[in-house]
C-alpha cells in the first residue's frame, strides 16, 4: 500500500498594503459648550468629614 503524502503548499511572501487613513475631519466628541460642574468633595463645601465621596466608600459606609 502506498503512502499518500500531501504536498506542501508554500505561501509567497506578500507585500505590505499600505495603511488607509480617514479623509473626514475630525471633530470633537466633546461639544465646546460642555460645561463641568465641581464635586462637592472638590469645591470642599457641604461635606462631613465621614461622607463618602467614591461607590465603593458608599458600599463600606455604616451611614
């Protein structure tokens, strides 16, 4: 019985495609009259010392 090997296919190199960039503009995905708002913890003003400031302070919290 013969033994059937299977040929070896060999795979040329191939060149490099070239990167493709966008051609639209880019905008913002911030719109320029987005307006921040301090936290109370940042601003220092109607917090206790024991307030939590984060979820997982919250989640510890007794209060």
């Amino acid at each position: 019985m013969q033994e059937v090997v299977p040929e070896e296919q060999t795979l040329s190199p191939q060149e490099p495609m070239p990167l493709r960039k966008s051609t639209r503009e880019r905008r913002s995905a911030i719109p320029d009259d987005y307006i921040v708002f301090l936290q109370e913890h940042e601003a220092g003003i109607g917090l206790m010392e024991d307030d939590p400031i984060n979820f997982h302070q919250a989640m510890e919290s007794s209060n």
